[in-house]
C-alpha cells in the first residue's frame, strides 16, 4: 500500500479553492465582542471535551468562529447570531446538526448545547493571547519546520512545491480559519498518520469531575480464565502499579485475554510494563529512525540502516525515550525479563481504533508468537510524533521518526492483521476464550 496520498496540482488547485471558499460559507451577524481566541470545554455525561476556537470577522463581514484545537466531535460553527443579550450559534458535528446558546459577554460564555441527541453544558473563556505575525509569515515558518523534522524528506518533491505554492497565494486576504484548514490539507497531502497542526487549549486544574476511569482493568472470566482491558497506553506511574496488580491476581488462570480494542495508543511505560509480563527475556519491540539519522547515513529510508546505528532503549519515561532518539537518532526498543512472566497462553483482542504504541505492541506480540491476534485489523497509523510550538502559539505535531517491527515490517498504512478475524463487543472475547480453552 502506498504510504503517500498522491495529488495533482491542477486537482489541488480546486481543492485549495473549494476548500476556503467552503470555509467562508459562514451566516450570521457581526459580533465584535467575541473577536479573539478562547478556551472552550463541553461538559456531557461521559466526561469533559476541551478545544480552542478563534473567532474574526470574515471578508463577507459575519463572525468566523473556528474550531482550532483539538475536535473530537468534528464541530463546525456556520453560523452566528445575536438575539438581543444571547448569542446562539450552530454547525453539525459528528453526533448530528449542533446549537450552542449562552449570554452574550466580552470574556465568558457560559451556556447549553445540544448535538443531535447528545445534551451538555459549555463554558468558553477568552485567552489572552493574540495573533501577531500574517498569515504568509506563520505559514512560510509552519511548512519549514515542517520539511525540515518530517522524518523522511520523500514528498518534498516538484509536486509538493507546487501545491506548497498555490496554497500559500490562497492565505492572501484570509482568516486564521483559513490558515489552519491550508496547513491541515498540506501536511495532511504527505498520506502520513501522527501529523497535525492546532491551538493547544490552556492547561486547567485537575478537579474531581474531570477525572477517568482507570486505563486498566480487569476481571475474572469462566473456566479459569482471565481477562485485562488496557483502554490506553497512558504516561502514568500509577497506572503500570495497576497493570502489576491485575497480572498479581490473575497469576494463576489458565489462559488469558488482552483486550486493547480501541486503544489508539500512548506513551511508553505502560506498553513497556505489558512487555514485561508477557516476556521472560528482553526482547525487541521495534525500531524507530529520524531524518537526522538517514541524512548522516545518506540514506533514504530506515531499512538501509546498519544495525550499529540503532541505539538500545529500555525505559518506561517517554522523555528519556525521545531524548534517546535525537541523542542517537536511531532507537530499538527492548522490554521484557524485569517482572514475573505469565507463563500460560494469552489471547489478543485488537479492532482497527488500534493504533501507534498499540500496534507496535500488537506487532512483536504476533511476530513473537506469545500470543494469538483475534478481531480486525489495526489502524496504520505507526509512527513516532512530537509536539513544537511553532509561530504564534501553534503546535505543529510532526511524524519525526519512523517505525519498523523486529520483522523489519512497516506500519505505517497497513497496520497488523489478527490471527482470526472476530466480530464485535463479546463475540471477539467469545472467539479468544474458545481459542485459550483449547491449549490446555
């Protein structure tokens, strides 16, 4: 499969032009008071979900109001209207059509807001920071730093160039809006997973309400079976003592069930601590490589790599992790051999919601032959991402290394394919249980 989403430049042209002009399509009035960024969170029954928008006025002269954070909703405000002291406004979302009413003011909207059957409350507050540099000049230092960290420099061809260029003359008279949807689609033209560009929402304190459920759990199932659900390859401490906990009281089942379905990955400790527990000895779970590592090398691609330029790394901390990676440039990842081993068969339940760490563990797990993959097919989306704050404010989230299993099997685009495909919910459990039951 191929790893590039190969455009044309005469098709990127009417993409470009489509695209803001779709964007403009926006009704309603003119509300100067909101102009500004703002700290949005929505409130509904399965948690708090927290976003930027940047609202200004379009050329047409209506309020542009620009869903610039994170947007797990996929909100898109198209219209906005003052109603005496309110304000309502209203897009569709991916929960269906969306109406947010609050009372109108210069620095807090607090309100209700429905989206399709969903109901919640929201609260908008206004941030201090401001845009200070054009639209040219954030995009000419976004896309450079862009080119420059991407861990291969194989679409920066004539083509990107080109569609580089038609995009670029688009920002000329545009909004912030614009800006953002350009830089999206850009990077977005490389066909690479772990790439984005966005408005990080200001960090709030933790509070009881805002709390989640535990990324791991576990239970007991029939037949002297076990089961462990690890939701998320979370950055905590706390969280690799739990995992300890579940492997401690379920040590002696005969057979167990992993369930990572949905877990779209993470960071390293957790992950680490799984390999742990399932292996005796260390082994690999894969290698990763940045640009800085192929240029030094003057190759193009990791797999031309000797295997004296891969640094070891074995530890839980994702920052010692990446400090490893631009201290070496190349990193193979070991875990096993620090804790008790579950010594009996294991099962592993993946979905395609499986995606960067979660298939990197999925993938030595399988190459490994310690346990059985049931489900669907994992995401693609293996590669290693950082974060850098780029011109005012942004964070550019860029794909800086590249990912091989132990096999020498690339990810990225083809994800990791089960050992028998199962259905849905328990049905997949139902197939994995069957499966354990028969290694006795």
């Amino acid at each position: 499969m191929s790893r590039r989403l190969v455009v044309g430049g005469a098709l990127m042209t009417v993409m470009a032009h489509s695209t803001l002009a779709w964007a403009r399509q926006i009704a309603g009035d003119w509300i100067p008071e909101l102009a500004g960024r703002w700290d949005v969170t929505f409130t509904i029954p399965l948690g708090d979900l927290t976003t930027v928008w940047v609202v200004e006025q379009t050329p047409s002269g209506v309020t542009s109001v620009a869903t610039v954070g994170p947007n797990p909703m996929a909100l898109s405000l198209r219209e906005v209207r003052r109603d005496g002291s309110r304000v309502r406004l209203s897009g569709p979302t991916r929960a269906g059509d969306a109406v947010l009413e609050a009372p109108l003011a210069s620095s807090r909207l607090q309100g209700r807001f429905t989206a399709g059957n969903l109901r919640g409350t929201f609260v908008a507050t206004k941030r201090p920071d401001v845009r200070s540099h054009t639209l040219i000049e954030i995009f000419d230092q976004t896309i450079g730093t862009f080119e420059e960290m991407l861990f291969t420099s194989t679409p920066f061809d004539s083509a990107w160039h080109a569609r580089k260029a038609e995009l670029r003359v688009t920002l000329e008279g545009a909004t912030e809006r614009d800006l953002v949807r350009v830089v999206r689609t850009l990077i977005a033209s490389t066909g690479l997973s772990h790439n984005d560009y966005l408005l990080e929402p200001t960090p709030q304190p933790a509070t009881e309400a805002g709390r989640v459920e535990s990324a791991v759990t576990w239970r007991r199932l029939g037949g002297g079976l076990g089961l462990i659900r690890i939701a998320s390859f979370v950055e905590d401490p706390a969280e690799r003592q739990r995992l300890d906990e579940a492997f401690g009281e379920l040590a002696d089942t005969r057979g167990l069930v992993v369930d990572l379905r949905g877990n779209s990955g993470g960071n390293l400790g957790l992950a680490m601590r799984l390999g742990d527990r399932l292996f005796a000895a260390q082994t690999s779970v894969g290698s990763f490589a940045t640009r800085r590592a192929l240029d030094a090398a003057g190759v193009v691609a990791m797999d031309a790599l000797s295997d004296d330029a891969f640094e070891t790394f074995g530890g839980y901390e994702v920052d010692a992790f990446q400090q490893a990676l631009t201290h070496a440039g190349a990193v193979r990842i070991v875990t096993g051999g620090r804790a008790p081993t579950y010594e009996a068969a294991v099962a592993l339940l993946v979905d395609n919601g499986c995606a960067s760490t979660t298939e990197a563990m999925a993938a030595v797990i399988k190459e490994s032959g310690r346990a059985r993959l049931f489900g669907a097919a994992t995401a693609g989306r293996m590669l290693s991402s950082r974060r850098l704050t780029v011109m005012d404010g942004y964070t550019l989230r860029i794909a800086y290394a590249d990912f091989r299993t132990p096999g020498g099997l690339d990810v990225e685009g083809v994800g990791v394919t089960p050992d028998q495909v199962a259905g849905d919910g328990d049905a997949a459990v139902r197939a994995a249980t069957s499966w354990l039951r028969s290694q006795r």
